[in-house]
C-alpha cells in the first residue's frame, strides 16, 4: 500500500499547539515533511524605498524559526529551512520524499495570495494537490453566519453579528509525535547576513538580549504575563501581537486564555483586548470581501504628499517634531513594537504634519514592526488617513486630541 507523504508548508503558523494543518497532517500522513521558505523577496526593499521585513522583525522571525525547528525534532521530526522562492524548489522537495499533498494556510494579501498561486500551478504540472486552510482568524470562515461577500463594512454591525451568532472554536491540543522521512537532508537557518542585511545595519541593532524573542515559549509565557491580574501596562496587548503574526500562537488560543483570566472586575481591560482581536478579524475579512482594498492608492495621493522612504527619513531627521512623537519613533525603530493607542497618535502626526501618504506610512510600519501583518497595518492606515471601510472608525481628530485622551501618553508628556 502506498504510503500518504505530506509536505506541511509553513508560513504564519509556527506552532504545534492549535495547528490546524498540522493536527490534520498528522492524522490523515503516514509521513510528514515540514517546510519553511525564508522568501527572499520579503527581504528586499519594496517600491517606495522600505525594506519589507526590517532587521528586527528578521532576527524575531529567525528565532521563532530556530525554537520551531527544535520543537519538532523533539517530538520525531525536523524542520527543512530554505532561502528560495517555494515555487521554485518546492517540485524537487515533492519529487525527492514521494510527497502526495502539499498543506498550507492561505493568506488574504494579494502578494501572498499570488506566491499560493505560483505554488500551486508548479505542483499542479506534478498532479499533486495544494491543499488550503484557513484558520489564521480568530472566528474561522466557515462558521461565520453569512458568507464573506455579506459581512458588513461597519466594523459595529460585524463585531455584533459575529458575537451574536459565530463562535470560536475550542483550541486543538499540541501534536506531541510526527513521523517523518527517515533521511531527511541537512539544511540550516539562513544568518541574517546570507537575508541580505550589510554590516552595518547588524551593528546598529545594538543589544540582541533587549530585543523579544520570537517562539512558541515565549508566546505562552507573554501571554501569561501579560494577562496577570497585576498587569496593567498600555501595551498588554502590542507585545502578545507579534507571536499572533508570525503564528507562533493562534488569535482562538489568545481568546480563550483571556476568558479564563476574565473577571468583573477587570473587564475593561479584557474588552480592550477582545476588541484588538475582533479588529484583526474585520481587517482580514474586509481584505477578502474587496481584494486589495488596502493597498490601491486611493484618493489621498493628491500632490504634495510625502511617499517614499527617503521622504519620511528626512521629515525623522529634522527632529523639529514634539518630543513624544520622537519617543515614539525611537521606541518604534529599535524595538519594532508600539502599544496601538501611541501608534494612531504617531500615524496621525505623520499623515497632519508631514502629510505622509497612507501606503508610504503603512510601509514605513511594515518595515519596523515584529507584528506586521498586511490586512492589519495597511487597514489601520487607511482608516487612520480617514478612508477605511468602516466610515464611522475613520480617524476624524487631531493627533493632539488624541494626544490629549490618552493617559499613558499624558503621563509620559508630563514626566
């Protein structure tokens, strides 16, 4: 009897608890080969200037990478690394382990949603099926009350139907044993000079023991940290959020890991987290609903806008900007991580003071950001620049109103 051989592509989803797609390679494969591409076009510079995955979010990245790797050897496997378009190579991975079908999470951005179509018409010439999940939400697509091209702009009217008639689904538990080819090849973890980035942009990353740590350990532990009763810092949310993006833990584990924690009497606190989930929900399904919304010019591209890199490094130079928006930017550029209340005060400044173009400040975030998520970032911007697809969310004050309301801020100001 043939013997079922699943190659498992991994991209956002470096976990073994609640993985959707690995639970089922496990059950449904005889044997199981992991795959990660690091995709060199995500470490190039983009159109307007930017890198698209800066140096912070690649050292953070290569570290989940690294603890992944290890996990899954200590439970029968390992994990094959490459640094190649998947396209590219992966015909020859499927020829040389006999694989029968390719497993992967869709993605909703239309870059990633075109490297899933070039996969699939490689594997496609070899009569091998590519197989798509999609469960990177926190309320899954096929338990939605109505289909995609419904779900309402307003993000009020989505936030009350999905509460009202969908539920999140209960976590998976972690596979604890994959079997695998018995001659796996040898690969390695590509350095951050092989990724692209020069010598001295690796020299002033400064202190890597300051910087967070990517993995699936350190997304539990952040998790339970965070969500303590005696934790009550503004940025709660922002430092879980990295772990969410690149999939080292599921926005449905997140979920109910805040239930257990919630109680009367910190139910404001939970709300706002909640909130944040329900808002990456929308994002993604608004991405789905009108492909590409996010990234089309728009009507903010009129003359006179700032919209290349070089543009906004400039406006960062002149240091003519309020003292707190230069915090922000400093911890934003040598941490890659900004609670999301300073972040619309930051996004406001730079679209009301430099009069930044939306994709060129939602690219500079990109670049910086250990969370960066496409649907996420650029739908934030959008509604920041007072476009988005939900017209009442639109940001339609200053960014010293917002300065004004937030007290975390006020108190930073002041001291």
């Amino acid at each position: 009897m043939t013997k079922k051989v699943i190659l498992v592509w991994f991209r956002n989803d470096l976990r073994i608890h609640d993985n959707e797609i690995l639970h089922e390679a496990v059950q449904k494969g005889d044997i199981i080969i992991p795959v990660y591409f690091f995709d060199p076009r995500y470490f190039k510079p983009n159109d307007i200037g930017f890198q698209n995955t800066g140096i912070l979010r690649t050292l953070f990245l290569i570290d989940a990478v690294t603890q992944f790797k290890s996990t899954l050897q200590k439970i029968g496997a390992d994990l094959l690394v490459f640094h190649d378009k998947p396209e590219d190579i992966i015909d020859t991975l499927c020829a040389k382990y006999e694989v029968t079908e390719v497993y992967h999470h869709r993605e909703v951005a239309q870059r990633e949603t075109d490297i899933s179509e070039k996969v699939e018409e490689t594997l496609w010439k070899q009569k091998i099926n590519l197989k798509h999940f999609i469960g990177h939400t926190l309320y899954h697509k096929e338990d939605l009350p109505i289909p995609i091209r419904d779900v309402p702009n307003s993000f009020a009217a989505f936030k009350k139907k999905v509460e009202k008639e969908s539920f999140v689904r209960p976590v998976l538990p972690p596979v604890t044993q994959i079997t695998t080819h018995p001659h796996l090849e040898s690969t390695h973890i590509p350095t951050l000079e092989e990724l692209g980035f020069s010598p001295e942009a690796i020299a002033s990353v400064g202190d890597l023991n300051e910087l967070p740590k990517g993995g699936e350990d350190q997304a539990l532990e952040t998790i339970e940290r965070t969500l303590s009763a005696d934790y009550n810092e503004i940025d709660d949310y922002s430092l879980v959020s990295p772990y969410i993006a690149i999939g080292t833990v599921s926005p449905a584990f997140y979920f109910h890991k805040i239930k257990e924690h919630y109680r009367p009497s910190n139910k404001k606190k939970y709300d706002r987290l909640l909130m944040r989930l329900l808002w990456r929900d929308y994002f993604r399904f608004m991405l789905k609903k009108h492909p590409n919304i996010f990234f089309k010019p728009g009507v903010s591209t009129e003359d006179g806008l700032t919209t290349s890199a070089a543009e906004i490094e400039q406006c960062i130079a002149e240091e003519r900007h309020p003292s707190v928006i230069g915090e922000f930017l400093g911890e934003l550029q040598t941490t890659g991580n900004l609670p999301y209340e300073h972040r619309e005060i930051l996004a406001a400044y730079m679209l009301q003071e430099w009069k930044v173009n939306h994709l060129a400040g939602a690219s500079f975030f990109e670049e910086h950001l250990l969370d960066y998520a496409p649907a996420t970032t650029y739908g934030y911007w959008l509604h920041f620049a007072g476009y988005g697809t939900s017209p009442k969310d639109n940001l339609k004050v200053s960014w010293e109103e917002l300065l004004k309301k937030n007290y975390q801020t006020k108190k930073m100001v002041n001291s």
